[in-house]
C-alpha cells in the first residue's frame, strides 16, 4: 500500500474526533470511510462481495456539495477528484500545486479525500456554534452574575417556551425567563431614550417659563413699592402690606392655587382706599380707629373713588394672567404624558415577542445578530400599538399650544400687564385724589365723621439712591421677553408633534434592527430578508400581525388621553379669539367680562402716562440653574 493510503486512516481519525460525530449520510462519515484500501474493477464499481453490509458509496462528485467552496476552488477540486479517479496522471493542478506523475489514481484519491476533510470541518465550525462559551460570557455580563446550570455546549432544550428550534441550543428555561426579563428592561431603556431629548426641552422650559414668572412678579412688586416710596412716601409702608399680598397672590394663582383673581385685586383695592382717604384726602389726619378704618374699605365699592380702574385692572390681569397658567399646566401635563409612555406595563404578548427578536438568537449561539427590520417593525408596532393611538392627541396638544402662545401679547402678555401695574396704580390714586371733596361727603355720609388728631405718619424707609436705582429700566434686546422665548420653545416642540406616530419606527431605524442589505434575524433563523406582511401603526393595524397578538385597550393610555383632551380643551378656552374675550373667574360674586380684542386706552396698553413700561423684564440667562422657589406657597 503506499504512503498515501497509509497515513489516511489516522488523519481522518483526527479530523472527526474535532468534529461533532457524524451521523447517518454525513459527508464526513462517508470520506472518511472511503474505501481506499477495497478492490475496484476497471470501471471503478465496487468489488465488495453481494450480501456484505458495505459503506453507502458517496456520489461520484462530492466535492460538488460541499457550500462552502467558492465556485472556483470547487472546479478545481472536482477536476483533481476525477481525474484521480480516472486514474490519470500528469500536469493537473488545483490551487496552483502540480500532481507528479509518480501518483497513482488511488494515492491521489487518498489527498483528495484528505483536502475534503479538512473543508468539511472548516464548513462545519462556521454554520454551527460548537462551544457555549461565548454565550455564557454574554449572559454573565448582560445579567450582572453568573446562573447555575448554564450550559458549555449546545444541547436540547425542550423545556424552552419561547425560543423553541430544532437545532441544539446553548439556553435553558432558566435562561429564558432571564432574558425574558431583560427583554422588557430594554424596551423601556430604548422608550426613555427617544424621548429624553423631548421631555428635557418641556421640563426644562417648564421650569424655566416658572422662574422668569417669578422674576417679572418680584420685578413688578417693586416698581410698585418704589412708586410709593417715589410718591406718596407717607403711605408707603402702611401699603407695603398690602402690595406683597397682591402680587404673592399672583404667584399662587399662576403656579396653580385654587384662588379668585377678582377677589384678591378687589381686596388690594379696599385696603389702598383708607391710605389714600387718610393720607391724601385728609392728610396729616392718621389716628382713625380700627372700625372706621373698615368702614371706609367697605365703602370704597359704592363710592368707586379710582373710577373704573379696579375693573381695568380685573380685565388685564384676567386676559393675562389664566393664559400663563394654563400654558404652564400644559407643559407639567406634557411631562407627565412622556413619563408615563416611558414606564408603560409591558404585555405578555409583547414581552415574548421581544425575547424572541432580541435573545433567542444568542441561544444558537449568534451573538453578533440583528432582527430584521420588517420583523422589527412588526414587533415593535404590535407592543406599541396602544402608545400610539395618543398621536393625534399629542398633535393637537401642541398645536393648542402654539395657538395660545401666539395669542399672549398686547394686554394678553402677562410682561406688559405686570409690568405696567404700577402705572395703573398711580392713575387710580390720582383720580381719587383730584374727586377728593366729593370722597369726603360720600363717606362722611356712610361712616360719618370722626374728629381726630394730627400725627406723624412713618416715612418710606428706601433712600434716595435705591428709589432712583430701582426705578431705572435696564435696556435690553428684543429676544430677552417672555413672547420670544416662548416662541423659541414652541419652534423647538413643533418638530415633535408626530413623536408618537413614529415612535415605533424611530426605535427600529435607529436602535433595533439590522440594517437593509444585510443578514437578519427573522425569529427562527438568519436569513437575506424578512417575508412576512409587516402590519401599520396603530391597534386596528395589528388584527394582521404575524408576531404579536393585540387585544383590548390599556387603561393608562385611555387616562392619558382624557387628560389631553381635557388640557386642549382648556388651552383652546384660554386663547384670545380676535374677535372677544370671555373669562370665568370663580364661583363667588363672579365676574364674566366680554371686551373686545383689540387693544386701547380703555384696556391701558396705549398707556395712561410718562410711567408707562413696555416690557422691561431683563432676562439675562433664561436656561439658568433654577433659583429658589416662590416662598409663600400653599
């Protein structure tokens, strides 16, 4: 025998004890097996003698069969298999080597045999996963720990409940719930992490709208303390009392309390009228009792002595002041509804069909796969299906948002109504000032009169240079107002407003799913391309879904919505229409005014004197870190 045939034997041995055994028809099985050493007749037929279990002969071109060969090794190798086969000799080569015509056709088989062997088990590594390891490390790393029983090579596993496959598998049902787990933790991290850009800009100008709200309210309290202190420096301090009140009363209404602005402006009202009854009308005259006192407050609404003012005033503030309210609900709101998408209960449905796009490859030990994107789609679509159904909600939520910030300027602009109080103020002590007489008889008819000692009054304690400092107006460009700024932030929302309608899409381009071209993950296999019907958005799109089974609808979501619906409600309500303004204020004495859109004296925004400020809030870092919340809250 020669030498070929002699060291066959041995190196085939070797070969298999490398490979898994080989069963019945394996091509490994059958080369190794070859029947080098059996006697063939000329035509190359088998010599063994008739009812000897022989080895089923392999065909006559295996070297044909074998897949992972390209085409042109597989030539090359076919034409030295036959010709050894032949039993020619001469100048045939494969892989540039040249076969000496000393070989004979049954040495030269033998090589060939050999070559076959060493591709086969090549072939073999690469399509089946031999070794768990590398499944094992991933499990660890990804589940923080090691688990019992995980498996060092790929067995069966017919206790798995989800990713079920006829090939061995490197899982158990331990595993899988693991995964399964895993599974439902990273969809919420993928949810938070689309919307972390979009909840940021909405809490972030939610808290910033609320600080500037602050700032304009100190602002204006001490453009109207230093009106007094400029001005009328006897009552200064007596009304100090009342103008904090007042604007701490604002506060509370614009971030939320359940208080009546009609009922807190007629209450500064009444307590200015006995200071400037006092002060200006009978100046030098302080000692008035507690009682009387009263009864010139209680009196200030039959003898009107600031003309239509208060009512002014209950109109600005009104037209101002709810839309600044609802627009900062709105924005919590907001933030709510994406806190809420992000932590939303995982079905079981949905929580199988993730284990099954995400971890069942890794048991068959692909580890570097990606699901395909029609299969992504399809998963992602089926547990999204009820988050979706908020995006016509969602649109219309920023849409009524855009109106009302649109809507907030002139005497709707909280800036210049605040900011312009002081001016309103003054016109209104004026007035009752120069009906001084006419006051006098009217409430010396209704509280009668009271004789009384001249005193002293308290003086302002400001001194001049603050008065004058306090007073200037800090020039400043047109972004810094509050208008711009909100526009800034509703041309940022505005590229939101299909968030919830793509979401699932988003998710699968941009995190998921393989890219198109390339070998994917289809649920069972890898394989070119996904074949499936991929279903649309939405719950009544999913009655087709070949992955995930929709049925009924969520609570959370139906809540949600109502909420929506309630909050457009209210910011469609507090728009400005051009053509009126109606405002409910309360359920008490009540107050419903009807004027008209545009601006005019009546309403102040044309200004009623030199002390007129247009919009002079300075806002010089609007995403600053938040200061100190508004003190007097309830």
């Amino acid at each position: 025998m020669l030498a070929g045939s002699v060291r066959l034997e041995p190196f085939s041995s070797l070969v298999q004890r490398q490979l898994a055994p080989a069963g019945e028809g394996d091509p490994a099985a059958l080369c190794s097996r070859t029947p080098v050493s059996q006697p063939r007749g000329s035509s190359g037929e088998s010599q063994v003698p008739p009812g000897e279990a022989g080895v089923p002969e392999r065909p006559r071109n295996a070297c044909l069969q074998l897949a992972p060969f390209r085409n042109r090794d597989r030539r090359a190798f076919s034409s030295a298999c036959n010709a050894g086969r032949a039993g020619r000799v001469g100048s045939t080569t494969w892989e540039g080597a040249t076969r000496t015509p000393m070989m004979d056709a049954q040495t030269w088989r033998a090589g060939c045999c050999c070559l076959l062997l060493l591709a086969l088990a090549g072939a073999t590594r690469s399509e089946g996963v031999q070794s768990c390891e590398e499944v094992r490390k991933l499990f660890q790393w990804r589940l923080v720990g090691a688990v019992k029983g995980l498996p060092d090579s790929p067995r069966a596993g017919p206790d798995l409940q989800v990713c079920i496959s006829k090939k061995p598998t490197c899982c158990t049902r331990k595993m899988e719930e693991r995964y399964q787990i895993a599974a439902r933790h990273d969809m919420q991290q993928v949810l938070q992490t689309s919307s972390s850009t979009l909840k940021f800009l909405i809490s972030r100008n939610a808290a910033a709208f609320q600080e500037a709200l602050e700032t304009l309210i100190r602002q204006a309290e001490n453009y109207t303390s230093i009106l007094f202190c400029n001005t009328y420096r006897n009552m200064a301090l007596e009304a100090a009392a009342s103008v904090q009140e007042l604007f701490t009363d604002v506060g509370l209404y614009l971030f939320g309390a359940d208080i009546n602005p009609e009922e807190f402006i007629n209450r500064f009202f009444d307590s200015l009228f006995p200071l400037v009854y006092n002060h200006l009308i009978n100046p030098g005259m302080t000692d008035s009792s507690l009682e009387y006192s009263e009864c010139i407050r209680t009196a200030r609404r039959d003898v009107s002595p600031f003309g239509n003012i208060p009512k002014r005033v209950m109109g600005q503030m009104g037209r101002s002041l709810l839309p600044s309210r609802t627009f900062l609900q709105a924005l919590n709101l907001g933030i709510e509804v994406i806190n809420t998408t992000d932590h939303l209960h995982v079905s079981k449905e949905c929580s199988r069909a993730l284990l099954r796009m995400q971890y069942c490859p890794l048991c068959q030990g692909l580890t570097l796969s990606k699901p395909c994107m029609g299969y992504c789609l399809n998963v992602v679509r089926g547990c999204l299906a009820h988050t979706v159904e908020l995006n016509p909600h969602w649109h219309a939520y920023i849409r009524s948002l855009e109106e009302l910030s649109d809507a907030m300027h002139g005497t709707y602009d909280i800036e210049h109504v605040l900011l312009n109080f002081h001016v309103l103020v003054n016109d209104a002590v004026m007035q009752a000032h120069l009906n001084g007489q006419k006051l006098s008889e009217q409430v010396n008819k209704i509280c009668g009169r009271l004789i009384r000692t001249p005193t002293q009054s308290p003086r302002c304690s400001f001194d001049g240079s603050k008065e004058k400092h306090g007073m200037k107006i800090s020039p400043r460009n047109d972004e810094e107002t509050l208008a711009n700024r909100r526009k800034e932030f509703i041309n940022s929302l505005r590229l939101y407003r299909t968030f919830y309608g793509g979401l699932a899409d988003e998710l699968c381009v941009n995190e998921l799913a393989a890219a198109d071209g390339l070998p994917c993950w289809n649920g069972e296999d890898i394989v070119k391309s996904y074949t499936q019907r991929v279903v649309g958005n939405g719950i009544k799109a999913q009655s087709g879904n070949p992955e995930v089974k929709v049925r009924g609808t969520d609570p959370v979501i139906n809540q949600i919505i109502d909420k929506l619906k309630h909050v457009i409600q209210l910011l469609q309500g507090r728009s400005p229409k051009p053509d009126k303004w109606e405002l409910q204020m309360g359920s008490g004495g009540g107050m419903v005014e009807q004027v008209s859109g545009d601006c005019d004296d009546e309403d102040g925004c044309g200004g009623s004197g030199s002390g007129e400020v247009k919009r002079t809030l300075k806002i010089t870092d609007w995403y600053s870190s938040l200061k100190q919340r508004w003190q007097k809250k309830i």
